[in-house]
C-alpha cells in the first residue's frame, strides 16, 4: 500500500486535531529534535509494591466480583 500524493494530504485542514486531546497528534513529535536532546540515563523508578498482597486483598475488583456473584 502506498501512501496517496503529499499535495493530498499535506494541507492546513489536517494539521489541527479533529478530536480535542487526539492521542496520535499529542504523541508526534516535529522532528528528531526532541530525541536528541533526551538523555538515555534517565533513570526509572519503579512503584512501591511491598504491601501487594494487601492491595491484592482489599482490591475493589475483587469486592465487585464478589458482589456481582451473589445477583447471580
């Protein structure tokens, strides 16, 4: 599949989203720009999971299933 004509596409009528916070048009970017200038040691920090099990037993989904159980 080949993308149709840049005239085609490439006019003022499709550089504005359609819908208001467009997911697509909010993650692209104008250019390489913005990758060079991002660090790669940025580091990551991972949430804290040492109660998970309380998480997991207080969870409101598992309320939910239980109660949907029992309209059953």
């Amino acid at each position: 599949m080949q993308l149709p004509h840049k005239s085609t596409w490439n006019q003022p009528q499709y550089y504005f989203p359609t819908y208001e916070n467009d997911a697509l048009l909010c993650t692209l970017s104008d250019g390489d720009e913005d990758e060079r200038n991002v660090s790669e040691d940025v580091p990551v920090i991972s949430e804290d999971v040492s109660n998970l099990r309380a998480l997991k037993q207080n969870s409101v989904l598992k309320s939910m299933l239980k109660s949907r159980g029992s309209c059953r």
